[in-house]
C-alpha cells in the first residue's frame, strides 16, 4: 500500500467528494508504471495493472484515465462516464525551411511556374520564327501569301535550334530585366515590347514574394492524419501493450497499416526515440488538455511535439469497480448529481486557470518595476537631505546677517 502525498485531478477529486459523502476511508496503491493496466489474455484473464487488483479483491475502486472498452467492461463495472477523451498522436512539429533550393521557386505556386514557361517557350519560338524570316521577308511583296510563308518557316527551321536557344535566352533575360539585342523589324520590336510589360510584372512579383518567404521561413508541411504520419515514415509504441482498438478504429486501412507499426518501448527510451524525429507518441486530448499515454516525457521532448488534428478514436473515462461491488451503486448516484449539478465541469475550469508558474514572467516585471520605482525614490530622498544639510552648512559658515545703522540727516 502506497499512500500519496498529494492527491489532484478531477478524477480525484469526484473520488474524494463521494469517499467524503459515503463516510468512508481509503488509502491509494498505485501500479507499476510499466504495466498500469494490465495486460488482457484472449481468455478474459488480466495479469498486472488497476484490472488486476480489481479482480483480486485487493483494490475497491480503479481510475488513472481508464478508458473504457469491450475488454474493461467485460471484467468490471463502469461509473458513469464523466469525460470523453479524443485519442491522438503527437508528431515531431514541422521544421523550417532553410538553406534549401526550393526557396527559390517557393514564391510562385506550380500553375504560375507552368504558365511562365509556357510564355517563354511562345514567345522563344515566335522570336526565333521573326529573327529567322526577316532577310527573307523583306522585299517579297509581290509573291503570293502561301509562298511567303512557306519561306519564312523554312527559313526558320534552317536557322534551328541555335535560333531558338538564342530566341529563348533574350526572353530570359528580358524577364530578368536585362538589355537585350536590338529587334530587327517591326513585326519583331512589337513583339518584344509586348514580352516587356507581363515580364516586368513577373519579375516584380516574384522579387516581391522572394523577400517575404526569406524573411518569414516555411515550414514543411504538418502531419495531421494516420495517412500523413504512414507516408513520413513514422512508428509508434508504448512501454506496455494495451488493445489497440482503444487507439484506432481497425475497420479503416490507415488505421490498420498503422497498428502495424506498434512496438513495445523500452523503459526511459521514449525521449530518444522522439528526437530521431520518426517515432509519433499516443495522447488523449480533454478539452485544452493534452495528456501523453505510457511513459511521461520531459517537457523539452513535449515542447518538439504537437498535436495531429485527427482523432483516431473517442474514449469515454469512468471509474470501475470490480463485479457487485456495494460502493458501485452510492458512487454512481453522487456521479450523477455532480455531473448534473455542473461540479464536474467546475473542476475542469479550475483546471484550465492561470497558476503561478504561468503567470511568473509577469509577477517578475513587476517586481522589477517597484524595485526601480523603489530605487529611485531612495535616491531622491538621500538626494534631498544632502541638499538641505549642504544649505544648512552654507548657512552658518557665513553667520548672522550684519544690520547697518545710519545717521539721520540733519
């Protein structure tokens, strides 16, 4: 028997208000870390854990966030539920990206890429076919239309593919706002100033979204989703091994494919396995709260990680009390009435309040302040009494004042 010192969470806190109601006495035996549940045969039997000490009679009443299932209430009697948790995973957060050559086309999305090159490829050829056919152009004027330009594309087809390459750098360049050769003919010099305009646009906008995706990094896309943590690669365990139904939902593909990858941990291998950046942790998530399942973590390993969006299965947390327990009956009656009367929510606000330690930055600049404030004012005031006793030692190195007298006048 293991009493502990201090006693907190909600879920004690309903225990400790129906133990108080019920006039009863208890004491806490807390299970081994590695096996806080228990393991569950395919026989129903249950080996270690909270299960075990309800079934062997040595433990009344069993709660450390047990979620409920088709196994736990086959062997035990459930409260009523008074939270429901939704079942998640924590992911290694998303890095930035720095150092790496798709900040250069990051500005500009795909489709803006395609239509760019599909410019430049029109305008290269066009510019070649003008550049190609202008000495065969000019003079011409009497030959029939059909004829003429049948010279002109043969006259550049002979010319490719150096004219295109050609044709194709001065279009770069003008898009890079760089002088370009002299454009021989009209038909030409149109065309060119017609590139001028849309590429300066371009360039403008692409320099534009270049500075701002430096000066604010992204970051590599988040994982939110079985699938997503499926096709980066990652696994997942813990330090005991629980059904794995209560985690997924086994009737989907992603989720059986992903029951695939659990693996029993280690004891203290955890934080290790976290900063390899390919290992996901299961989690349940109350409301704002977001609690790691199996072994705790530091909170430096925790501050790496955050939450995926998905909820790969909701689980409902009771109290159990082994078979026709007499507490069964009175305890879920108080649950009841505190569920109904709001109490149990009231815990859970008082939950989420600001403590002291979150508050600390703030209580500390304020102590600084009147420190300051402080420190100032002792200033001012030694200052003053310097001040008034320099007056008074200047008052009487000098004496009394002297009175003249004078004569009356006659």
């Amino acid at each position: 028997m293991a009493a502990t010192g201090a006693l907190g969470g909600v879920e004690m806190l309903i225990w400790l208000e129906a133990a108080r109601r019920l006039r009863c006495t208890f004491s806490v035996r807390e299970p081994d870390v590695d096996n806080r549940y228990g393991n569950f045969s395919g026989n129903g039997s249950v080996s270690g854990g909270i299960f075990q000490f309800l079934m062997d009679g040595t433990a009344d009443v069993g709660f450390a966030s047990v979620w409920l299932s088709t196994m736990t209430m086959n062997v035990t009697d459930p409260a009523p539920v008074w939270a429901q948790v939704c079942v998640t995973f924590l992911v290694p957060r998303p890095r930035p990206l720095v150092g790496q050559l798709s900040a250069l086309w990051r500005p500009l999305q795909p489709a803006v890429w395609d239509a760019v090159a599909v410019c430049l490829l029109l305008h290269a050829a066009a510019a070649a076919l003008l550049d190609g056919s202008v000495v065969s152009w000019r003079g011409d004027e009497r030959r029939p239309r059909r004829e003429t330009c049948r010279r002109l594309v043969d006259a550049a087809v002979r010319r490719s593919p150096w004219a295109l390459a050609a044709a194709l750098l001065g279009s770069v360049a003008a898009l890079l706002g760089q002088p370009t050769p002299h454009a021989r003919g009209a038909a030409r010099r149109a065309l060119t100033a017609a590139w001028r305009l849309p590429a300066l646009l371009l360039s403008t906008a692409f320099c534009s979204a270049l500075v701002g995706s430096l000066a604010a990094p992204a970051y590599e896309a988040p994982l939110d989703s079985v699938a997503d943590m499926l096709r980066h690669g990652l696994s997942w365990g813990n330090v005991y091994r629980q059904p794995l139904n209560i985690f997924l939902d086994l009737q989907k593909p992603a989720h059986a494919q992903w029951a695939s990858r659990w693996r029993q941990e280690r004891r203290g291998a955890r934080a290790r396995l976290v900063e390899t950046g390919r290992y996901a942790v299961p989690a349940g998530a109350l409301g704002a709260f977001v609690f790691v399942e199996g072994e705790s973590v530091e909170a430096a390993t925790v501050a790496g990680l955050r939450r995926i969006h998905e909820c790969t299965c909701t689980a409902y947390v009771a109290h159990v009390f082994p078979r026709d327990s007499p507490l069964f009956a009175p305890f879920s009656s108080l649950v009841l009435r505190m569920l109904s009367s709001g109490l149990v929510e009231l815990w859970q606000s008082r939950a989420t309040a600001h403590t002291l330690l979150g508050l600390q930055s703030a209580f500390l600049l304020a102590a600084a302040g009147l420190s300051a404030a402080g420190a100032v004012f002792a200033a001012e005031l030694l200052l003053a009494a310097w001040r008034r006793r320099r007056r008074q030692a200047e008052g009487r190195g000098q004496g009394p004042p002297s009175r003249r007298t004078t004569a009356p006048r006659q």
